[in-house]
C-alpha cells in the first residue's frame, strides 16, 4: 500500500468547471473534482445525471459546454463499458480477444515483448486456464473478466469502468471488483467507477463523487456508513 499512498499525492486528472448541455438539457452545473494518481473513485446517482457522459467526456468523446478537464502529460486509459454485444457465435478465443488491445505493433502478430505483457494479464485475472475457451462460449463472470483484462493489457494509467458487474450475479460482482482491487493496491491503477451499488462503492471505494440533477457532492468513503449518510445535496 506504501507505493499507492505515495503516488495519491499526484493529481493524474482534473475536471474545472464542467458543463455538457445538450438540446433541453443541460448536465454538470459547474463540476469541478479531480483525480489522484492510485485512488479509487466511485461515480454515483440516478438515471439520467449524466455518469456515462461523464465517461465519454473524460474519453473526448463529448466535448463540453464550458470548463475543461487536464490530464496530467499523457495518461493511458483502460475503459470497460457496460454493454457489450457479443453472442454464442462470436469466433475469438479470450486469449484472443484481449489481445485486441495490444497495439504496438502493426505486425499480423504479437512481439515477444506483447505476448508477455498479455501472459501476464491472463495470469493476474485467472484466465490462463480458459483462455482458449471462445468469448461467446464463455459465461458472464467469464466474459468481464476477459473484458477487464483487454482493458488492463495495455498497462493503462487510468482505469473506467461504467456499471460493470450490472448483470452479474452478487458472488461474481466481489470476485471482479477484488481483481480490480488488486491492480489498485498492488500497481498503484487509478480507477474511476460508475455504479448503482451502494455496498461495492462503500468496499472499495477511496472517494464518491455523487451526481445530482444539478448540483454534486465529493466525499471520502470513509465518512459514510449507510445510503442514509449521502449528502442531500
């Protein structure tokens, strides 16, 4: 825990004054939070307060209305959405699959360098042993497993994650967020998550950042022992 405590003093990103409005919409009255290096933050609030764009805004895939947000020199980001459509027939292997996100080389296969960073990755997320079972054969807890490891294979500074244990069961929605945990504590990986649930942000979580129709509030984890506890901002 040493080398996380030490790398929470460096702030990896900021978000100044934030407003995104869309046409009878507007999200984010003047946010303003920013992001240790190696800390856990949940996003939490109601439907429709704008926590996935949010996500896509931190992505530069929305651009906002007014303010900015910094990220400290060039921060990689792993990024595991909520849904993703891949069915009983969907041909690659998990092995395969997160490699997709191996980009550095250009060639048809992996450098040695590549092949033991993805060695790696399926270790620490326990899928050395199915990693040639197809993605659409695998089941659930299989799958997010496989979709956090293609979002950590790359090494990424930052990790985001919107709702990912929303359709898994309560055994696997612990046993994804100790993985997440892990790489936490152990790297020093900044997380960012999106979640309904009160009792996965309560045991994992640094910080909270709760969203509000028009108003928010940013609180240590630490503070709040029950839903009853948020502030009624």
């Amino acid at each position: 825990n040493n080398k996380r405590e030490r790398l929470m003093t460096e702030t990896l990103v900021q978000v100044h004054d934030l407003t995104v409005e869309f046409p009878g919409q507007k999200l984010f009255n003047h946010l303003s939070f920013n992001i240790d290096r190696g800390e856990f933050l949940s996003v939490i609030g109601e439907n429709g307060v704008g926590k996935t764009t949010l996500i896509r805004t931190l992505l530069h895939q929305v651009k906002p209305t007014h303010g900015e947000i910094k990220f400290r020199s060039a921060v990689n980001i792993g990024y595991v959405p909520q849904f993703r459509n891949i069915d009983r027939d969907y041909p690659l292997s998990i092995r395969d699959f997160v490699a997709l996100n191996l980009q550095e080389s250009r060639l048809p296969w992996l450098s040695k360098k590549e092949r033991q960073q993805l060695d790696k990755i399926l270790q620490e997320t326990g899928l050395v042993e199915i990693q040639n079972t197809r993605m659409g054969r695998a089941s659930g807890g299989q799958k997010q497993r496989a979709y956090l490891a293609q979002a950590l294979v790359d090494q990424p500074d930052l990790l985001i994650l919107d709702e990912s244990t929303a359709s898994l069961d309560s055994v696997r929605k612990y046993e994804l967020f100790d993985l997440v945990q892990h790489f936490n504590r152990r790297h020093g990986l900044t997380v960012l998550s999106i979640t309904h649930d009160f009792d996965l942000m309560k045991k994992y979580s640094d910080k909270y950042l709760l969203l509000k129709e028009d108003r928010y509030a940013l609180g240590e984890v630490s503070d709040i022992h029950s839903e009853e506890d948020l502030p009624n901002v």
